[in-house]
C-alpha cells in the first residue's frame, strides 16, 4: 500500500525533513512541534512531553491530598470551635441536654438564631418563668395606705379642693427647705 509519501518528489521529502529538523531543533518551535507529533500519534514515546505529563499528573494528586487534608483540618477545626461554643453556652446558661437539644431544633427551624451563645439567652428567655419582684423594697409598686395615709388626710372630707391645698401645702414646705412628705 503506497503512503503519501512514496507520491512526494524526493526534493519535496527532503525538505520536509529540513523543515521538521529545524522546527525540531529551535528552542521556540520544539514544544510546540513535539506537541503536534504527539497529538497526530499519540503512543510516540516522547520523553519531553511524556515526563512533563507525568510529572503534572502526579503535582495534580499532591495537590488534591494537599486539599483534602486541608478540608479536614478546616472541618475538624471547625468542630472544636463550635464544641466549644455549645459548651460554654450550656455552662453559661445553665442548659441541660434536653435544653441543648431543643434549642438546636429551633435553631435550625430558624426560631432562633444560629449563634449558640445568643439563642441559649434567647432560649433561656423563652422557658424561664417570670419571678414576682417586691415592690415595696425598691419605692416604686402600690402604696402602702398606712405609710401614706397622712399624705391623704382630708381627701375624703373635701375632695373637689383637696389637690389644691396639698400642692400649696407642698409649694409652702418647699419654700421653707422642708422636704414634703408625699
């Protein structure tokens, strides 16, 4: 079977030859012309292009271990930190497990927030029951009508200019340095 070469003129082969001689030769052109021949037939052993093939692929594994022990790291680093922000929340707050496990759920139902230290306040909030305060202590709540009930003398007898007088009473106490008793 004739190849296409048979059909060429010896002058044509030949500087074909040339040609692929010096394609081959220069530094600019060589990579470019290995590549060809190794595109047109790809079981060609050339060591050039072969070697820098192997060489990336192997770079190319480094760097996916690299990655994925990155990734691990990240991920393992990742869970310590949010270990410890679940702990010191529950010891913060005073959670038990069962607490934890709830105020997970609602975390992720999106009723609280996904920041453990801020949704176990938030938590803590929601289940605690109000304790009564004393009024009495802090001077502000109801009166006390036996402490007070001076304050109110003659309310009952003259309602319509009760007010009146006390606050002239009060102006006069005033005016003296005297501190009011109501």
């Amino acid at each position: 079977m004739p190849t296409k070469l048979e059909s060429l003129s010896d002058d044509t082969r030949d500087e074909l030859a040339a040609l692929a001689l010096k394609l081959s030769g220069n530094q600019k052109t060589r990579k470019g012309f290995l590549g060809l021949v190794k595109e047109a037939q790809p079981d060609t052993p050339i060591p050039e292009i072969d070697e820098v093939k192997a060489l990336e692929a192997a770079l190319a594994k480094r760097d996916e271990a690299i990655g994925a022990l990155a990734k691990k790291f990240d991920d393992q680093t990742f869970a310590q930190s949010l270990a410890a922000k679940k702990n010191e929340a529950r010891a913060k707050f005073d959670l038990s497990d069962a607490d934890m496990t709830k105020m997970e759920e609602m975390m992720k139902k999106s009723e609280l927030p996904a920041d453990y230290n801020w949704a176990a306040q938030l938590y803590k909030n929601q289940v605690e029951s109000a304790t009564p305060t004393n009024y009495g202590t802090g001077g502000v709540g109801p009166f006390d009508l036996q402490e007070n009930a001076k304050a109110f003398e003659g309310l009952m007898e003259d309602t319509d200019n009760w007010s009146a007088r006390t606050a002239h009473k009060m102006i006069d106490e005033m005016r003296k340095g005297k501190a009011s008793s109501f």
